[in-house]
C-alpha cells in the first residue's frame, strides 16, 4: 500500500506539473532516464530540420546557451508553440508569443500577478471545473475540484502564500496541547527536537543533506548521553543506562525527522518510508494525491508535524530553510506552545537570481517574487525563538535586516572520526589513479560540487588550458552533477582541453576517497549575492585530510579558510590561479603533504560536527528553560498569532 501511495502521489504531482511547468517536468523525466536513452533522444531532436525541434533537443541535454542562440535564429514555423516552450525553459531573450507562454516565463522571471488577464486559458480551466461538477459525490472530490481549477488559481495560491496574505492555522489548541504535555511526561526530562527538513538520506546525497545527516547524528548522539540514567518513567538512577537495542532505540527517539510534503515521491522514488539511516529515522508524509494548492499543502503539513511532535513528546521544533518549512515549523510551534528554531542554509530568493542567467538576472532581483521571498524569510527569521546560520557572514546580513532574534553561527564541519581515524591518503591516490588510467605521481586537482553556474567552474576551464604547458601531467577532476554540466564539457571540448576528468556524481563513502586523493582542492566560486553569503560545505572536509584548498575573494570562502594560508584566497583570474595550482604543488613533499597540511587540519578540527551540535543542543536546553514566543501567541483573530 505505500508503494501504491507513493506512486499515486507521483502521478499526481506529475500531471500537474505538465500543466503548470511542462518544460520543467520534461527536463527533470530526461535528467532522470538512463543517460544512453537521453542522448538517444536528444540527437534525434537534432536531427529534425526544424530549429525548434534542434532547440528542444540541446534544452533536453542541458545545453541551455546553445538552445537559446537557435531561437534567436528563427521563429519555429510550424512547431511555433514548441519554440516558446523552449525560449521558457531556456531562460532565451527572444520573443515569446504565446500568451500562455509568456505568462510562465513571467511567472519564472518572478512575477506574480501574471493572470490577472489570464484569457481563454483560464475560461478553458474553468469550464472543465464546471463540467466536472457531477464528480461532487465522490472522496477525491474536494482535491479533484483544486486540480480542475485553472492553473491561474495555483499560481495565485502560490502568490498570497508568498505575500504573507495567507498562513498554516496558528491558533493555540488546547486539545493538542494536553496530548503533548501527557507525551512529554512519559518520555522524561531532556530536549527532544522534531525536525523538518527538505529533504534527506537515503534518497538525497547533496550538500543539504550531508549537513542534515552528520548534524543529526551528532545531536542524537548527544542527546542519548542526556538520557543515561533514565528509566522509562524518566525516575531513573545515576549510572543505570540502557542496553543493546533498547539503548539504541532509545536514542532514536530523542529526535524526529520529517521530511517536506510528497518527498521522495516528488523526485521520483516511490519510498513512503520511514527510512532508517544510521541512527536517524527520516519520517515521509506521502498523501497520496498531491494538492495543487501550496496553501493546502503546508496546512496539511503542519497537521502532519504536529501529530509527530505529540507522538514523540518533543520539545523543541527546529525547521531548515526555506520558507515553507518556516511557516510549518512557526504554525505548530504556535498551536503547541513550544519554542522553534529557524535554521538559515541558504538564501532561497539570491540562489533562485543566481541561477538564472546572466541577462535575466538584474530583472528577477528586482521583481515581486525577489521581494516576497526575502520579506518571509526575514518575517521567519524575527517570529522565531533562535536563528542557525552557517557564517559570521550571513549573521552580519540578516541583523542589517533587522533581525534581533537571538542568532546562533553553526558553520559546516567534519565528523570527529574521520580526523582521529583519516583515510591513507597514498592509497586513496593509487585508487582513483588506477580507476582513470593515471600514473600514481600524477598531480591532482580538483572538486567536489553540484555543478551549477555560481560554482563558476568554467573558470577551472580556463585554467586547465593553462596548466598543459605549465604543467602537462597535471589532471583536474570534477566530482559531482549538475544542470551545468553538459555546458561545463562543451566549453571543455570546445577550448581543446582533454585533461580534465568528469567524474560524475559518486556516493558520498566514494567522495571521501577523492577528497583524500586530490593534491589541490578547488572551489572557484563566482561573485554573486548568494556566494558573498553563503559557505559551502565542501572544503571542510578537504581541510580536513590536509589538502590546500584555493578559493575566490568572496567574503563567505574568506571566513573558512584557515588564517595561515591567505595566499590560497584568489581573485577570479585564470592566470593567477594556474600559478596557485603550479606552486601548491611544487611546495608538497615526497608524500605529497603541504607545509601548510598541519594548520589546514587544524583548522577543520576546530568545526567538526560534534561542536556544532553541541551548540545547537545548549540552545534547545535554553529553550526549555523559558517561555518561548509560541507561549505568548495572540488569540486566534489576531492574524500575525503573536505579539511582540
């Protein structure tokens, strides 16, 4: 029955993905087949003496700046309307003529009242409504009447939501508050947040999820060491503990994991879960028919979180961005009368502009969605109990906004085992020297990254073109996957650079074997909001096994990099850094170990996981020794639910 959950709740979110987002959908089903049939499908399209079907074709295989210079060739004759399906999902400055094409391109570029004169399509929307109206007698009929709506009605949804006109239900419950409080007397003493998450392990392996995973299995960790001494009534004596699988199932619970609303059916994977990873329990919420209304699917949500926090007597509710998280996250702190905490990984609306491209970017920055997007997040940042950010950076900028909410820096680590137990790094060499056909004493540079525009690594193109006559032996790997990817390769292929290696997107046990394999880690950063902002989590780890790490001069890759090594902070300038990689290099020794090994390693040890956790479980304890801004939440007429 799950599977048959998931896969209904797929469909759903499908079909209407096909109306709202064709062009999205289509791109995300060819990312997904294997990589034989994309590219069987897409030189076929190339094939076709049409310069739209040819766009389609280069769209379909990522190939963005290549679709959008055919368009601007040609006005798609007969397969017109597949033109501007492409102009859309291509980001192209050219002409769409469709009104309902454009309308989504207005709608991507960030306008929101694009319906407002939304024509026949929405008349045609509407009547199917009209003519579906003898269905009212079944169940599904209150979600099949959403679905028959025009799509205007979604995105007009999506627009209040966004404009801070309509919230999940806030109202403090009394019901529910006397079911917590009998839950939290028979699970004992002790911190027990409820997290809820984007996404997570097993089925996401990026960055948000690496952090989400090593975090949470800190805190459990920690949090099961404050159990010790407990028994089941919490009445326990000191020394006595829990063993074997009791013990261990008793630390499970000190914590809960949710992930957001349809995940992973969403992305394709027909998992209802929960899935078991290590000692954290990633707990779904699969409705089975996905909602078309993202005002109905954060209520739901938020019903959903608060029959989790009740069920495991939590008392504390920590949300990771984005914004729907965010609204989730305050709506059942509110109705609970718990403390929440909003933890600020990135920024939705500057990520969102950054990868966009480069001609539509002055554009979005400047349209209402930029402006909603921002003014909810920093509205979350003020409305909650405490704010987790990764930097001193980004701690910087949000009290420029005016956040006063007590902000707490956790910035990205390492797990503590892997610098007190590192991988032999001479064997990790001849491994992946011996995978691509290299010589052991070949010099290695490279990254580990999602490969996206404002990870700027067409800069390492550049630079490889460079480095064949400085130094020839020299290979620069690139780990990891991305929309970016394809373009990466034909600037590769087209500037006549053959010593860089595309690795590809590896698990992350394999990604430790490259990170202790590289000579020079890489991460070449472009300049833009979100970058000047935001640290990554990448160059921890490289810190971590020793290896020099180069970065661009943005403010948020100065702050971790380590004190001693500012000649690894680099300007965005090809020939600057060859001649970093050329020195680097020339400065290891006959174990290949730089003289700035000892501090770099250093350095990560100072932001290991287990310290970040340890920071955020003292600020759940502090939590729950003071009232929390939930405690004091309006009557429910009131529609901010608090007063401050």
């Amino acid at each position: 029955m799950r599977t048959l959950r998931s896969a209904t709740t797929l469909l759903t979110f499908a079909a209407q993905a096909a109306m709202k987002d064709p062009h999205g959908l289509a791109l995300n089903i060819a990312r997904k087949i294997p990589a034989r049939a994309r590219r069987a499908v897409t030189a076929t399209a190339r094939k076709v003496p049409n310069p739209a079907v040819q766009a389609a074709g280069l769209l379909l295989a990522d190939e963005r700046q290549a679709a959008a210079a055919l368009l601007a060739a040609s006005d798609g004759g007969a397969f017109r309307h597949l033109r501007d399906w492409v102009a859309v999902g291509s980001h192209a400055q050219v002409p769409v003529r469709g009104a309902a094409a454009r309308r989504r391109q207005d709608f991507a570029l960030g306008e929101l009242d694009v319906d407002s004169a939304a024509g026949s399509a929405d008349a045609a929307g509407t009547r199917r409504a009209g003519r579906a109206s003898n269905w009212a007698g079944m169940p599904q009929w209150p979600w099949l009447r959403h679905v028959l709506r025009p799509v205007s009605a979604w995105r007009a949804d999506e627009a209040r939501v966004l404009r801070g006109e309509w919230r999940p239900d806030e109202a403090p419950d009394a019901v529910a508050r006397r079911r917590l409080a009998r839950s939290q007397e028979a699970a004992g003493p002790g911190p027990r947040p409820v997290l809820v998450l984007t996404n997570s392990y097993p089925h996401s392996t990026a960055g948000y999820a690496q952090r989400t995973h090593t975090l949470l299995q800190a805190i459990t960790r920690q949090l099961c060491e404050g159990t010790k001494g407990q028994t089941s009534d919490g009445a326990g004596t000191k020394g006595e503990t829990p063993d074997g699988a009791g013990a261990r199932q008793a630390c499970r619970e000190c914590l809960r994991a949710v992930t957001r609303y349809g995940y992973p059916a969403i992305i394709g994977v027909l998992s209802a879960g929960p899935d078991q990873v290590d000692d954290v329990t990633y707990h779904r919420h699969i409705p089975g028919l996905f909602h078309p209304l993202l005002s109905r699917r954060l209520a739901a949500h938020t019903d959903h979180v608060v029959e989790h926090v009740i069920a495991c007597g939590a008392t504390v509710i920590h949300a990771t961005t984005d914004y729907e998280n965010g609204l989730v996250a305050r709506a059942a702190a509110r109705r609970l009368g718990l403390p929440w905490v909003y933890e600020m990984r990135g920024e939705r609306e500057r990520s969102w502009v950054a990868s966009l491209p480069q001609a539509w970017r002055e554009r979005a920055a400047a349209s209402p969605r930029f402006r909603a997007l921002r003014a909810r997040e920093a509205e979350l940042a003020n409305d909650a109990d405490r704010v987790i950010v990764l930097s001193e950076v980004q701690r910087a900028a949000l009290a420029a906004r005016g956040v006063t909410t007590p902000i707490l820096v956790v910035g990205n680590g390492v797990p503590q085992a892997s610098l007190e137990k590192p991988l032999d790094r001479a064997a990790a060499r001849a491994e992946v020297c011996a995978e691509w056909g290299l010589e052991t004493d070949t010099p290695l540079i490279g990254t580990i990254t999602a490969v996206v525009d404002y990870e700027g690594l067409d800069l390492l193109v550049d630079v490889a073109q460079l480095l064949a006559t400085r130094l020839p032996a020299a290979r620069i790997l690139i780990v990891g996957d991305g929309v970016a990817l394809p373009e990466l390769k034909a600037r590769a292929a087209a500037q006549g650079v053959d010593t860089m290696i595309f690795v590809g997107k590896v698990p992350p046990e394999r990604a430790a074997v490259y990170y202790a394999a590289l000579d020079v880690f890489t991460v070449p950063r472009a300049d833009t909001d979100v970058t000047r902002t935001i640290t990554p989590l990448k160059s921890i780890p490289a810190l971590g096994v020793g290896c020099p790490v180069l970065v661009s001069d943005v403010p948020a890759l100065e702050e971790i990099t380590p004190p001693e090594a500012a000649e690894w902070i680099l300007p965005r300038d090809p020939e600057i850094w060859a001649q970093a990689i050329v020195d680097c290099v020339g400065q290891l020794d006959d174990t290949r170990t730089h003289p700035l090994a000892p501090a770099a390693r250093a350095f990560a040890a100072s932001r290991t996981w287990e310290r970040g956790a340890a920071r955020i479980v003292r600020a759940y304890e502090e939590l729950g020794e003071k009232p929390s801004a939930a405690m004091s939440a309006a009557p429910a007429e009131d529609p901010r639910g608090e007063e401050r």
